[in-house]
C-alpha cells in the first residue's frame, strides 16, 4: 500500500537515500567499534573494553532506528554488506596497534565525518519537506556529537 504521510514520492525518494547511506556508514562504524572492544589491548583494557561495548550497544539502537525511519517513510532499508560498503563513506581502516589511541584515533575521525554528513543531511531533509527525518538527524547528530567529544577526551 502506498504511503499517504504529506511527503511527495520524489522528496521521500530522496531522503530515503540519505537514510541508506547513513546506515552504510553507521554498520561499518559499528563493525570497527566491535573490532576495538575485542581487540584492545593495553593497561586500560578493562576500560576500553567496556567503553566500546556502550558505544556499540548504542550504534546497534541508532542503526534499527534508521532502518525503521526508512521504512515508514515508504522505502526499503538496505540490508547486505554489499550494499554497505558500496553506499559508506567510511573506510575500513584500521589502527596500527590494537591499543586505545589508535581505536579512538580512528573512530574519532568517523564520528566526525558522518556528524558533518548528518549537518548537510538536515539541511537536504528540510529542503524536502520531511520534518520529522529532519528531527531524528538532529537527535542522531547529537548523540553522535557526546560520543566524539568522549572519543577526543580519551587523546589529551
């Protein structure tokens, strides 16, 4: 059945792809985030350890969150690491040691990227007449922005 929620088709359409690109990006981030938490090695392992593991507890919420906005908005959310790696941003880089310098060193730089995609995206979204996408890219870009300024807090 065809969705009737004052958005035309072509605006949905639109944000729809940038809903599927943000879940490309988010499912790699959380990829190497789960890539950290099991191999972090160092005196503050135990730390880090958990510290990853709320940062991709919280990743996992994000990622269903943005599937489901894609779905009710009336498109189809992509699903295979095909289409993730083919849609990301994001590159699957590594640090060069497992400790948490170089975990946070990268993330950080993710984190960053997709916070600066999530600001053109509210500036597209609204362009399209979705306010309410518009919102939950807000309240992504949010989160997104704590968890960076813990990431950079980890550096000095």
């Amino acid at each position: 059945m065809k969705v009737n929620i004052g958005i035309k088709e072509n605006d949905s359409a639109a944000v729809a792809e940038l809903l599927n690109k943000l879940l490309a990006d988010l499912n790699v981030l959380y990829i190497k985030v789960r890539n950290a938490h099991w191999n972090i090695e160092g005196a503050d392992f135990h730390a880090q350890h958990l510290f990853f593991e709320s940062i991709y507890d919280g990743l996992a919420e994000t990622i269903d969150e943005v599937a489901e906005r894609t779905r009710s908005i009336g498109h189809y959310a992509i699903g295979s690491l095909k289409e993730f790696l083919e849609l990301t941003q994001l590159s699957e880089n590594k640090p060069d040691k497992n400790n948490s310098q170089g975990y946070i060193t990268v993330l950080l730089n993710d984190y960053e990227s997709i916070i600066i995609t999530l600001r053109k995206n509210i500036e597209i979204t609204d362009q399209h007449g979705d306010a309410a996408t518009e919102d939950f890219f807000v309240e992504i870009m949010s989160s997104f922005e704590k968890t960076a300024w813990m990431l950079r807090s980890h550096l000095k």
